[in-house]
C-alpha cells in the first residue's frame, strides 16, 4: 500500500517523475488508491476554504516580521551600548570601572510589559482565566470552578531557576513549568505565558499554585513539595483560587 | 507555496495532535519559520522540510503538553517517542527559533515517527533525514529499548 506520506507528496508535486507516473498508473486499477487520492484533493479543498490563503498569509507574514523585528530592535542596540560601555566606561569613570574586578552579584535587569527596563521588579506570576470572549485575571481566593481554562504567566527580573505546580484538594500536584521534577532556566524579561492553558478538573476545596524560583538549579526530591517549600535557597510566590462546584456556589 | 503546501501541513499536524486549534497553531508556526529563513533554504521541493518540522514542531507540543499534565488524545506510541530524552533537545531548546532549518540533522524522535508512524523505509528515512542508512538504523536502535512493542526494521 501507498502511505499517506508518499500520496501528499504525489498531490503537492514533489516526487520524482517516475514514482509519480507509478502512482498514477497504479491508480487506474486500483479503486481504493484512487479514492484515497480523491479524498485528498477533497480535504485539500476544504482547507484552503476554511483557511483560505488571502487570511492567513498575511497574519504569517506580518508574525514573521514582527521575529525578525525583535531580534534587531533588541540585539543590535543592546549590542551597540555593551561595545559603548566596555570601551568607555575605564577612560571616564575608572573608580567605576574597577568594578568589573569585583566578585559582587550582577547587576538585576528589570523589564516592564512592553519590554523597556525598569527597577525595582520583582518575580511575579499571573492566572488568567478565559472568559466567553476575552480574559479575566484572577487574585487571591478567586473563585473557580471545574472546566474553567487558565493561563499562566511569569517574570522573573534576573536569570534564575523556577518552576511552576500546583497542588488541588485532593492533594494532586500538577507541574506547569518545570522538566518533570526539575526547574527549568529562566531568562528575564516580560511577562512570558506558558504554552498551554490548564483546565481545572473537579478536585473541591481549592487550587493552590506556586511559582519557586532560586539562583541555582533544584528540583523537587521524592515528590516532597514541603522540603521544597521551606528550603532558604528558593523564594516562593503562591496564589489560591477556591474552588466551587458547578451546581451551586459555596 | 501556502496554497500548495498548507494542506499536507495541517493534516499532518491533525493527526499527530488530534486538535484543529493547535494544529492551526503549528501550520502557521512551520510556516512562519521557513518564510523567516528562505533566504537561506532550498525550497524547490520543500515537502520533507514541512513535513519534517511540522513533526518536530507537534512533537514538542505534545511532550510539552505531556509534562504540564495536559491529557491529550495522542496515541501511546506517539506519546512514548514525544517524551524520549533526544541528543538535540537541549540544542533546540537554546535555539528553538530559526535554527531548525541550517542543515543540522533530525533529531531521532522525528526519525522514529517517519519509521515506526509513517511507515518510511530505513532508506525513506535516511534520505529524509539525509543520513546513511546505517546511521538511521544505529539511532532508532538506540530508541528501540525505550519504546515498548516497537521493532526497527533489519
């Protein structure tokens, strides 16, 4: 039998020749073949009639641009003033200069929303909860529900280790950011939203989420989330949303 | 290209994920990635480019998907390939965006769905993969022990 994968290169016109001509004569005898192919074609139809070229490709293009855009409106300034720094910095303030000989901390990068610098940031993490037609941001003791959709977001203002779970009432834990049991590195920067939404399930009481993060890399050891907590080397930022059940309100 | 190509994009994407949304999703992410480097690639013929990445791409997003502990109605072969630990993904991790397409070779989880899924050869994968096939055996081999019930064609 043909596979799927040879047949969508038959339709796209990216096989060679011969293979090309072996499917077409293979097709006049073989029904079955034959339909596939006509399936194809089919589905290929309704594709570009649900999304049709004119709609998607300029949202492609314009996302496109907007990559590329990034990395020049980022890199290349921040380029510039590290060359402009590194150059200067010893000819016009030497007492300051001698700092890079130092052993102190880094300094912290700090961003707002749009990406601009700013002081005094500090790791903040974010549930947004998909409304009928937009979203709602959900605080402390929210009320939620099994089925409601939430989307995480974070920042951290310096390069760091975090991770995100969170633990229900049935004493669940579901990690959101994280390999497995092991933080991941995060960079600084806006708030950034993981990939994918989460869907409450119906566990009652309450959903408590938790963002740790820690200057060197950790991981949950055994599944002990307690140990994790208490643990001096990791800050812990946490958000509780009460949970209801669908029927009645609590 | 959008038009000719689009369609064997998405019904990829459909079937490694089984979710129009985020099929969508991936369909446009490949896209997006080649436009932002056509300078750079051959797309004379550019089926096994898109349909090599859009394999990456939705693998990735069920692994992802898998470690936030999202239920997804992915099959079990796929799921058991998606969350293998691949000798690129850390690479891919630090260069997810316009690296995929300089010339760097599969990652052997997309290699493992062209076999074991798609049903390719060894020499199919090979050629897709452009390595010998003797190295396409090696590193499904390599894989063969963390996948329950699958054989690498001798």
């Amino acid at each position: 039998m043909i596979p799927d994968w040879k047949l969508e290169r038959y339709l796209t016109g990216d096989l060679s020749a011969a293979e090309a001509a072996d499917i077409r004569a293979k097709a006049k005898e073989d029904d079955v073949l034959r339909a596939r192919i006509e399936e194809l074609r089919r589905s290929s139809a309704e594709i570009l009639s649900k999304y049709p070229a004119e709609e998607i490709v300029p949202e492609m293009l314009e996302k496109t641009e907007r990559r590329k855009g990034f990395g020049k409106r980022v890199y290349i300034p921040l380029l510039a003033a590290a060359v402009l720094l590194v150059v200067l910095l010893p000819l016009g303030a030497p007492e300051i200069s001698s700092l890079w000989k130092s052993h102190a901390d880094v300094t912290v990068q700090n961003y707002s929303e749009d990406g601009t610098r700013i002081k005094g940031l500090e790791p903040r993490f974010e549930i947004w909860r998909k409304t009928a037609d937009s979203a709602e941001r959900l605080g402390q003791k929210s009320v939620a529900r099994a089925g409601d959709e939430l989307q995480i977001r974070y920042a951290v203002p310096e390069k760091c280790f975090g991770m995100i779970f969170s633990l229900d009432g049935r004493g669940v834990i579901t990690y959101h950011l994280s390999l497995q049991d092991r933080a991941v590195a995060l960079a600084p920067g806006k708030m950034t939203a993981l990939h994918f939404a989460y869907k409450l399930d119906d566990a009652p009481y309450f959903e408590k989420f938790f963002f740790v993060i820690s200057a060197s890399a950790f991981k949950v050891e055994k599944g002990d989330i307690d140990s994790l907590l208490k643990n001096k080397t990791v800050r812990v930022e946490s958000l509780t949303l009460r949970k209801v059940s669908v029927e009645g309100e609590k | 290209m959008y038009r000719t190509y689009a369609p064997m994009v998405l019904r990829r994407c459909r079937f490694l994920l089984k979710d129009e949304a985020e099929a969508l999703d991936i369909m446009q992410d490949v896209f997006i990635r080649i436009l932002a480097r056509k300078d750079a690639l051959d797309l004379s013929s550019p089926s096994s480019l898109l349909w090599n990445s859009a394999t990456r791409l939705c693998l990735n997003r069920i692994r992802d998907k898998a470690r936030r502990g999202i239920s997804t109605s992915t099959d079990e072969c796929l799921s058991q390939i998606a969350d293998m630990k691949d000798e690129r993904d850390e690479y891919e991790a630090e260069n997810a965006l316009f690296r995929l397409f300089e010339g760097e070779p599969a990652s052997s989880r997309t290699m493992a769905v062209l076999h074991f899924v798609d049903g390719m050869t060894l020499e199919e994968t090979a050629r897709e993969t452009g390595l010998s096939v003797s190295g396409v055996r090696k590193r499904l081999r390599a894989l063969q022990a963390k996948l329950k019930g699958l054989e690498v064609e001798i």
